[in-house]
C-alpha cells in the first residue's frame, strides 16, 4: 500500500476508513467482514497462534497475497475481529435506566469473551476503536454519566477505569480457570478431592481463621452468579457519594 497524506500524516488510514477493495468473484469473492469471520473462527477451535494469513487464506481457498488487498498486517486483522466481537456486545434496545444498561453490557461481555476466549486477552491490550466499540464504549459512557454521585468528567472517567479493571479482570480470571481445567483434566470437584483434606488440616490449625470463615460459610456460587454479585458491588460502590 503506498502511503499517502492524510489526516493522519503518512501514515495509512485505519482498516475501517479505507474502502473495500473492488470485488473479485475468481476466485473466492473476499471482503474484511468474510476474513475476519474466517480468523475468528480459527481463533474460537486453536487460539490466537492458530491464526495467520497463510491459514485464513487455506481456509478460504485463495492465496495468501489477497488478504493483504483487505488488511496490511496482523494487527488490522486483530482490530476486525475485535470489532466483530463487540457487534456481539452492542445493547440493541433501550434498557430501563443506567444499572440495567450496564449490567446488559457487562453480561453481553462475558458471554462474548467466554464464546470466544482469545478476546479477553485482547481486552486492555490497546485501544479498541472500530465503530462496534466506539458504540458500546458510548453506551456505558452513557450510562454511567447518569449515574448518581457522578458529577464531571473526572468522576466519570474514574468510574469508567473501575468498571473496566472488574471486567478484564473477572474474565481473564474466568477464562483462565476454564483453560486450566481443559488442559489438566482437573474440574473443580477433583480440585476438591485431591486437596481438600489438606486444606482441612490447614484450616483447623486455627492460623487462618478469616480463610476458614470464608470456606466454611461463604457463599460458593455458579460462575455467572458470582459475576453478578460481584458486578452489582462494583455498581454500589461507584455511585457512593463521593466526601
């Protein structure tokens, strides 16, 4: 791609501002949103180092070079199937109020992030600025700027980075746990039972009577639960009044 003066120097503009390529029905008709659905996929079965032009290419039947017509380098390919996530995400109907918008999008997130685990790995990695994203980025923005005890851009950029560190936290935390299982054969009930007598022993020396009371009467909830719960307490605790 020669580089050009643009509104953003030399430099070529972003994947989602230049035009398509003209179509070519030999002799695979291709365009970003048929790559990216491709890739994604690819990144669904073997992660992100099972994507790479050459594959993507072998599974559309085409040559590699062509995919560079539609994207200059591996990190436009990442931005369209970013985007293509957060299409996923995107609220399309109003919700009653600023909390039930929020928890919408939260829970869209996760349920994107958990069928396609590679994303929370992208979250927090860079900025993600295609229009899907700009579009839930407005819509918690939204929301959240008419949450009560916020008064300002400070206050709503502060409650913003809270709200994202809950989620790329949580999820990555999820994801991880899930990943772990998969690849030892090890689900929670054989954690259990490959350590929990020592814990038993452990906790009934008496050093560590917080973790005890946190075993022994916590509440021990589904994943998505616990999500909840624990979205609702980051939730409660942005809209304290603030001295």
């Amino acid at each position: 791609m020669y580089l050009v003066d643009t509104p953003y120097g030399s430099a070529p503009p972003p994947v989602w501002e230049r035009p398509e390529p003209q179509p070519r029905a030999a002799p695979v008709a291709l365009s970003r949103a048929k790559i990216a659905a491709t890739a994604i996929g690819l990144a669904d079965s073997h992660g992100l180092d099972g994507v790479s032009v050459r594959k993507i290419a072998n599974e559309l039947g085409v040559g590699p070079m062509r995919l560079y017509d539609y994207v200059t380098n591996r990190s436009e390919l990442l931005d369209l199937m970013v985007d293509a996530v957060y299409a996923e995400i995107a609220v399309t109907g109003p919700e009653s109020g600023w909390r039930a918008t929020l928890v919408a999008i939260a829970h869209r997130t996760r349920t994107a992030a958990l069928d396609h685990e590679w994303f929370a790995d992208l979250l927090g990695s860079r900025p993600h600025l295609g229009p899907n994203a700009l579009a839930v980025g407005e819509a918690t923005a939204a929301a959240l700027s008419s949450a009560p005890g916020l008064d300002g851009v400070e206050s709503l950029q502060q409650a913003l980075g809270v709200l994202n560190a809950f989620l790329i936290g949580a999820l990555r935390a999820e994801i991880t746990e899930r990943q772990v299982a998969r690849a030892t054969g090890t689900d929670e009930a054989a954690w259990q039972s490959a350590l929990g007598p020592y814990l038993t022993r452990m906790l009934e020396t008496g050093r560590y009577p917080t973790v005890a009371r946190l075993v022994h009467d916590g509440a021990h909830l589904e994943p998505e639960q616990t999500f909840h719960r624990n979205l609702t307490t980051v939730l409660d605790g942005i809209t304290t009044s603030r001295p």
